[in-house]
C-alpha cells in the first residue's frame, strides 16, 4: 500500500473535505482527488462515498462521507502513523538528549489528585521533553487513545475494548458523603436509608459514576440519579449545601471531611475503593518519553 496515498486518505478523512485537505498538505485539490481516486483503485473499494445531495458528512463536509471500508481503513492508518511516529521518537531518543513530547490522557479525578506529582518527577527526570495532559471522564480519554491522540492513558473506570491493554494501577479509596447537618444517623446507615435518599451523579461515562452504579447494585439501592454533575468538586460542594449524597473519591473530599463541612456516612459491609487504570494500545508501541513515564508510574506508588 502507497503510505502517501494513505496519508492523503487520512488528511482527507479527518478535514472532513478535499479542499481543506488539500489547504494543509499543501496540495492543489484536484492532486488530492486524484490520489484518493489511485487509493480506491489500487484497493478495489470505494472508501470515501461523494453525493452531490444535501447530506452533511464528516467534519460537516457536504456530501462526503466514510463508507464501511473507509471508516475501517482509517483506523488501521492511525495505528499505521503512530507507529511510524514511535519509531521516529525512538530513534530520535538514541541519538542525543531525549526530546519532544509526551501526551498523557486523564480522567479527572487522576489528573486532577493523583498526577500532579509524577508530572513534576518526570519534568525534573526529564527537562527537554514537555509534557501535556489531556482530561476527560474515561469514556473520553478511551476514545483519545484509540485515536492516537495520547501515548497512554490514566482512568478510574472500568474500560472493555479489546484494542486496550489494561493494567492496574493503584487504588483509590471511595467515601459517601452527606452535609454536616444531614438528618441520617451519625455511626452507620443502612441501604435502605440510603435508597431514599437524592443522589448526585457525575454524567454517564464516569469512572465515578461507574463505581457509584456498582456499590448501588451491590447493596440493592436503587440510586436514581436526581442530580448529575460534570465535577467532584461541584457535587462536594453542592452535597455540602444540604442537597443531597454522593459517593465521591476520598481524596477529593478530603478536606472538606477535615474542615467539617461533609460527613461521611458508613455503609456496613461496603468495599469502598477502586482500581486506577493504565492504559495503552495493544498495536502501538510506547514512545521513549511514555516509557520512561510508566517506569515512574510503577516506581513511585
């Protein structure tokens, strides 16, 4: 397969049109056409479907889009440029001081408590690369990088895909909390207690959503979400307003649990803890910088 080809099927693909295609490769139009025309002849397939309708296709374009074959080429050509990415940051790696990039994606509650420092390790370990975090609940992160958009990945949630390779990273314990003048009982409460009460949820696709519908479904309490939430800091803080509980990562709730401002509310028999997750992509070796980042990662627990 022509990789230059594939190149302009990807340019064209992402941009959702020829012409912005076109505009960054710095390619005429008509150049860019007809290299996709080459590709799908050199293939036998039609990969992308052009329509002269009013149907508005990806990235918006109008009359383009993936057909089946495309859509499935595209993302064996991700994996195809990030390979080709790795190997040239590895060999860039062997030839002087490490340099370049490294991209990390995070759901909120680890880049926002538990990354910090190995941030900070790996900018003192590592000065001429520059690091940048990407954050987002799991399924976003999940998707970034399937897309090759992150080198690997950190998430609180469960994730089932069989392009990722998971691997347990440290635990993260859970509390339930409730404002201070809560009417529930001080020592301990029950499920049924805790099934009438108003729940605030983060948004479907949260690793701490995911960890609150698995105690819920443990314990037999039907926890509707009354309210839901795209921050922990923003449901602590609502739940210490007096309305309503949630089941949020201690570490996030910490303070507010010293200060007096939550109280936590004790469920017998409850595991309150989850698994942190790395994650990488099976087909994708990991750059040099991302390496080094998971040997700090599995060193500094």
């Amino acid at each position: 397969m022509n990789l230059h080809l594939l190149r302009l099927f990807v340019a064209v693909a992402e941009a959702g049109s020829f012409s912005r295609a076109a505009e960054k490769l710095h390619l005429s139009q008509p150049a860019v056409s007809k290299g996709l025309r080459e590709l799908e002849h050199q293939l036998d397939l039609v990969l992308i479907e052009r329509s002269s309708g009013a149907t508005r296709g990806a990235g918006g374009a109008r009359g383009l889009r993936l057909s089946e074959a495309g859509t499935a080429l595209l993302a064996h050509a991700r994996g195809i440029f990030a390979l080709e990415r790795a190997a040239l940051d590895d060999v860039r790696a062997r030839v002087g001081v490490q340099r370049g990039t490294l991209t990390v994606g995070a759901s909120t509650t680890v880049a926002s408590y538990w990354l910090p420092p190995y941030i900070a390790a790996f900018c003192q370990a590592y000065p001429a690369v520059l690091p940048r975090v990407m954050v987002g609940n799991t399924q976003w992160v999940c998707e970034q990088l399937l897309d090759c958009n992150v080198d690997l990945a950190l998430v609180e949630g469960q994730v089932e895909d069989e392009q990722i390779e998971v691997s347990n990273w440290k635990s993260d314990p859970l509390a339930i909390v409730a404002a201070m003048d809560s009417a529930l009982p001080r020592r301990s409460v029950s499920a049924a207690m805790l099934a009438r009460q108003n729940w605030i949820l983060r948004e479907p696709g949260s690793g701490t959503r995911q960890a609150t519908e698995a105690l819920c479904a443990a314990n037999g309490i039907d926890a509707r979400p009354w309210m839901e939430m795209a921050s922990n800091e923003a449901i602590a803080r609502t739940v210490a307003a007096g309305v309503g509980i949630s089941l949020l990562p201690r570490v996030v709730v910490a303070d507010m649990l010293a200060l007096g401002s939550l109280r936590e509310l004790r469920l017998s028999g409850a595991a309150l803890s989850r698994p942190l997750y790395r994650l990488g992509l099976k087909a994708r070796p990991l750059v040099p910088a991302a390496r080094k980042m998971v040997e700090l990662l599995e060193r500094k627990r």
